[in-house]
C-alpha cells in the first residue's frame, strides 16, 4: 500500500485515485444508510444499506490511508462498529453472497484500521471479531455439526466466494481452525475452489458468462493473495493453475479463441464458452489480473503475454460496487519465496476392474441380467425405478472410495429404460435406505441427461438447480465417498470432471451410510413388464483408509463446585476439533461447544442438583464422527 501511495501522482494509480476521492461514498458528509439487526438477499432485505455502508466504509479507509486525515478513519470506524454492533444475521436463499460481496471491504477495512489507525482500540477489535465469528461465519457453510471440520460450497464462483470470506474472517480473527477449514474447502471442495478448474484455464463458470467467469477468478485470487501474506504459495499450486485460468480468460475477452470442454459448476453443465448480453468483457475493473500479474510477472519472473495486454484494456476504478483495482496495481515485488500448499486430502483413483454382484431391489419382476468382460458391463432387467425396484450389480466397499463408469446405453431404445451408479447403505428395499445415485437417462426423454438424487430419512432429494442435460450418452459418471461426504461428477472425456453435487449424511443413526456400503451401476426398464439393456465401459473402482476421524473414547464427566470437568481419548487422525454435546433430564442431546483444541472441557454452565449428560465427537474435514459413549454428572 505505501507503494501505492508514493505513485498517486503518477497515472495510472493517479486517475484512479481521482475517481475514488470523487465518489460520494468517499466523502466525509456520506450519510450511512444502516445498521440494522438483520440482512436478507434473495429476498432482499436491507441489503442495499448493507452495501452502500461497506462500500463507504472501505473508500473511506482507503482515504485515510492515501491523506492522512484522521478524520476518514474515523468516520469508516463507526461504520464498521455500528453495524458490527446491532446487526444480529444474515439471512435469505444467497446470504453467503451479500456477505462475499462486501467482505473485501467490510474486513478488508477493518484489518487497514486496526494496523494503522491509533484510534481503533483493542475492543474494536474484538467487537468486529463477536461479529464476524456469531454473523458472518454461521452463513458460510464451512464446518458446523453437519459437515464437521468440512463444507458444502455452492458451485463455481459462488463458493468461490464463501471461500474467500471464511478466509478473511479466519485471518482477521486470528482463527487457526477456521483457516485450516477454509483452506481445506479451498484445495479440495470438488464445488468450487481449485477442484472447479480444469489445466487449459476454465473455471466452472467459464460457460456460463464473462462477468460470472471473472468474479470466480477474482475470489479465487483474493484467497491466494491473502494466503500470500500468512506464508503460502497458492499460485504454484496445481501448475500455476490461477495464471492459466487468467490468461484463458484474458485472451478470450480480448478477442481470441479458446477451446472449450464441456465443463460447469454445481448449477449447470456448459458445452461453449457463455456470453450474455455484455459479450466479451473488458469493462471491469481489473483488480484480479493486476494480482495475478504481480504474482507471476513480478514475483517469480513468469510471462503472461494475455495478461499483460488485457491490462492495458480494462479500466482501474468504476463507480459501482468494486474494489478499486488501482490499489493492486504494482511494478515491482521483492517479497520472498513462500511455503508450497498440499491438500489436506486426494480423491482415491479408480485404477481397478471392480468385481460386482448383480441382484434385484425391491423385485423387479424378471430375473436381472449381467454380463461383464474386462471393464464392460451389461445389465438387463426390469423395474420402475430406484425408489421402487431395479437391478443393481454392486460390490461392498469401505472407507474413501470412487467409482466411475461410462454409460454407452442407458437403456433400450424407445423403452423407458435408465441406468446409473450408486452407493447405497444396504441391499434392504425400505424406502428410508440411504443411498446416492446419479442417473443417465437417453436423449429425447423428458429428463433426458444426468440427475443426482440422494435418500435421507424418509426423503428423496435431487441435485439443486438443474439437471445436467448436456451430458448425453454416451457419458462418463463418477461417485466419490469421502467420510460422510459423497461427491457425483459427470465428464464428456473421463479426464475433466465436472461436479454435479455434494451430499452430507450424519455420522450414525438410521440416516447414516454407515462405515460399509454398496457401490455398483444399475438399470431399470420404466415398468415391471418390460426388460431394458443398459451398456457401460470402463467401469473402475478405487479406494483409500477412511479419512474420517474415529469416535472419542472413555469420555470422564466429574463435578466440583459451579463446574463439571470433562475429559477423554482420541486417535488424533483426522481429527481438526472437537465438539461438546449436553443434556439433562429427558431432553436430546445438544451442541454446547465447538472447536475444542483439546481432549477435555470444562462446562461452568452448570445448576446444583441438576444431572447432565455429555456426549463428544470429533471433527474433521470429512465430517463428524459417531458420538462417545454418554458421561452423567450431577451439578454441585
């Protein structure tokens, strides 16, 4: 930043700087819009006060930054803290959005003014850090009881935005389990993050539009950038994938032609490069390339020739909601090297011919059918469907795993045949059997295309958004197990994946997988009277030790005076955190602390005379583990 600063007379940081000093959200006399207790997107509910206010606060930072004048600091800080202190939730079907959208600046802002601002306290700190961790965090969907140390991102350049948030609060709060959750989301989330790239330079959202297509760039990099400053090199990682990301789009808005794989994000699979009604862009604010041009160029001596001339194109500072690319704009960087990244987990390959037994679910009515030889399967048989009765051809299969096939036929033509590959907990035909499917239907049908659906409890769910009806036969499909996590990708090569959804089951119970399962393809005709034949190739299966952590053990409750002192074992593998459960009388057990560091706890919530039982379990990247055996202890 004083970089920056010392060039604010030069262009082009100048006319950039120029603009910023001009908007009204940089004036002293900006009159905030807010707070208020809550914030909804989608429907959208104080959003805009919400925004205007983080934008005032983060030109207004900048300002001080750039004259000195104290008084800009001040007025950014009861922005900052006013909203910090009454806002109480985020809300709405997008309330990771409204919070992405804004975070560069709202903590962006924050973590300027506390480092340079004599007037930000130690209590200001710790104010917007209650906010951040009880307002913020909760609607990011990275970790939590559902997912453990984990996440479920949404797809493309929508987690790519979740993902930066979590970091940001993670760094700003000085949350080493945060940071390692988000960091975990970022390297191996097959949604979103790096998982969501392909080698050429698509991003999951290259198909779908340029503007969408930069803003997954953007949060990429904002991520990697603030990796950057806490000592690692996520441009190295995965081959310099952000620089090949940047030049494909780069040179692709800059007029150029690019080769596109059928490829998306979790809402849509694409078949050419998307455009909407802006076209090529070359209309926003380049703050993403001029980091990673710094990143490469500057920093390691790399050439981005695309890059280098799309710069030249695109503007530094527009007048609407965008950071102020300027301030990223450098001409040199002397800093040193950083620690590589490693991913805190590999999906297993699939490099085996799986030997499957085939059987009937729920009595399809004629006998089902197989033939196999080397990596092709043949299924023929009846049924009416996988919520009903059908034919599957599985093996048992435990820990991580993956399983991949290409659907060459989905079923006989003119039938109502489809076919597939799943996971399923059990052969029993109950329709509270947990199981997850992705199903190939052939073109001219209604549903023609892939469709993920998943049983849990007594409810059938499918993939959000839409079907991927760009996957027509023939077509590859995978089913990745990772702990409680089950991943479904579909891809027209058998090389670059395209996730089509993420699905989370609890650690135990009925609703459970359980540490065993079925894995295997299956068909049905449409109807107990007919046969259908679905054709499959290159049917493999691969595995790896589960990456769950185990159930704490010998779990110790014992009570003193106003407390009652946990304790208990662990295997550690696997295991970031760990999670603290209580009840007392006849009540169901419930969360009462979470990211414990250590293998005992000390609840001072506690009434004399009451008794309470406490259950641990332990979190890690692939979900919870089963919960420890009960402990009871009575309150002194």
């Amino acid at each position: 930043m004083d970089a920056i600063k010392s060039r604010l007379t030069q262009d082009p940081w100048k006319a950039g700087y120029a603009m910023l000093a001009s908007n009204s959200h940089s004036s002293l006399s900006y009159q905030p819009l807010g707070p208020f207790k809550a914030v909804s997107r989608n429907p959208d509910m104080n959003l805009d006060a919400y925004k205007h206010d983080m934008m005032a606060a983060s030109n207004l930072t900048l300002m001080w930054y750039f004259t000195d004048n104290t008084a800009y600091a001040s007025k950014a800080r009861e922005i900052l803290l006013a909203w910090a202190t009454v806002q109480k939730e985020f809300s709405g079907a997008e309330s990771s959005f409204a919070i992405g959208d804004a975070a560069i600046q709202s903590i962006g802002s924050a973590e300027i003014l506390r480092s340079t601002y004599s007037g930000w306290t130690d209590d200001d700190t710790q104010t917007f850090k209650d906010y951040l961790d009880l307002v913020y965090w909760p609607s990011l969907f990275i970790g939590g009881e559902r997912w453990g140390a984990g996440s479920q991102t949404l797809g493309g350049g929508q987690g790519a935005l979740q993902i930066w948030s979590a970091m940001a609060v993670a760094v700003f709060s000085d949350d080493t389990v945060k940071y390692n959750m988000a960091l975990n989301a970022y390297l191996t989330d097959p949604a979103s993050g790096f998982s969501n790239t392909l080698p050429n330079g698509q991003a999951g959202d290259t198909g779908r539009d340029q503007g969408h297509a930069f803003g997954q760039i953007a949060n990429t990099v904002y991520t990697a950038e603030t990796l950057w400053a806490q000592g690692s090199d996520a441009y190295a990682y995965s081959d310099n994938r952000l620089l090949s990301m940047m030049e494909y789009y780069a040179d692709f808005n800059s007029g150029g032609s690019r080769n596109f794989i059928p490829y998306g994000p979790t809402y849509g699979l694409y078949t050419s490069i998307g455009l909407d009604a802006k076209g090529r862009r070359t209309d926003i604010p380049a703050s993403a390339g001029h980091l990673i041009y710094n990143a490469y160029v500057n920093r390691k001596g790399v050439s981005a020739p695309y890059l280098s001339h799309y710069r030249t194109l695109v503007p530094d500072y527009t007048s609407g909601f965008v950071f102020p690319g300027f301030i990223f704009r450098r001409v040199q960087d002397n800093n040193p090297k950083r620690d590589l990244l490693k991913a805190s987990w590999e999906q297993p390959t699939a490099n085996e011919v799986p030997s499957l037994v085939n059987q009937g679910i729920g009595s399809p009515s004629s006998t089902p059918g197989m033939q196999s030889a080397g990596d092709s399967l043949t299924l023929t048989g009846s049924g009416v469907g996988i919520e009903k009765n059908y034919q599957f051809a599985s093996r048992m299969a435990e820990g991580d795993f993956t399983f991949q096939a290409k659907v060459k036929t989905s079923g006989t033509a003119g039938s109502a045949g489809r076919a597939g590959i799943m996971i399923r907990k059990s052969a029993d035909a109950s329709p509270r059997t947990p199981y997850v499917a992705l199903t190939m239907s052939p073109p001219g049908t209604t549903s023609a295309g892939v469709r993920l659906n998943w049983r849990r409890g007594s409810t059938t769910y499918y993939m959000g958004y839409k079907d991927y009806a760009a996957a027509g036969e023939p077509y590859w499909i995978k089913l990745v197990r990772r702990g409680n996590f089950i991943y479904g990708f579909t891809s027209a090569d058998g090389v670059s994946w395209s996730p089509t959804y993420s699905v989370v089951f609890p650690a135990e119970g009925d609703d459970s997988l359980g540490s065993k399962v079925l894995v295997g393809a299956f068909n049905f005709s449409g109807s107990v009277g007919e046969t259908s034949t679905a054709r499959f190739e290159d049917v493999r299966f691969g595995s790896n030790p589960s990456s769950l952590p185990l159930a704490p053990t010998a779990l110790s409750a014992n009570p003193s005076a106003g407390k009652i002192d946990l304790t208990w074992k662990s295997d550690l593998a696997n295991v970031v955190y760990f999670d603290v459960y209580r009840a007392s009388g006849d009540s169901d057990l419930a969360l009462i602390a979470t990211e414990v560091n250590s293998q005992s706890f000390t609840d001072t919530d506690v009434r004399p005379g009451t008794n309470y039982r406490y259950a641990v379990r332990a979190s890690g990247y692939s979900g919870e583990s089963a919960s420890s055996e009960t402990s009871s202890a009575t309150g002194m």
